[in-house]
C-alpha cells in the first residue's frame, strides 16, 4: 500500500501543478506536453491524476497498521 500511495501523491502533484499553472496563467502544461500526439493521451493522463485523488481519499479515510502511515496512532491517548 505505501508504493501506491506514493505513486498517487506523484500524480497528485503533478495535477496539481498542472491545475496552479492553468488558474495562474491559463496554461495547461498537459495539452502542451502531450497535444501534438492525441487527445486520447491527455485523456489517460487526467484520468490517471483523477484514480489517484480517489487513492488518496480512500488511503487517508482507512488508515492501515502501518505505523508511519496511519493515522489512528495520533489521536490514541
């Protein structure tokens, strides 16, 4: 689960950043990248930023026993 969840922050941040450069300076570094080839690929590459936000909500709202990871430890008195 730590690998996935480490891939999905990547992704997160690179939606993320994409999402900063769009409302900052109204450009989409994605369809930069990738327009010459297909929409398709900018297609796949949201989609895969979007499976990644819903990892990371599901990983954040199910904390596992992995102790660095979890989120339970902290609220345990």
């Amino acid at each position: 689960m730590k690998i996935l969840r480490n891939i999905a922050l990547v992704f997160l941040i690179i939606g993320g950043l994409n999402w900063g450069l769009v409302g900052l300076f109204d450009f989409n570094l994605v369809a930069f990248l990738f327009d010459g080839f297909s929409v398709i690929i900018s297609r796949i590459i949201y989609s895969i930023v979007g499976i990644a936000a819903v990892i990371a909500a599901v990983a954040w709202a199910i904390p596992d026993e992995d102790k660095e990871y979890s989120y339970k430890h902290s609220y345990d008195a």
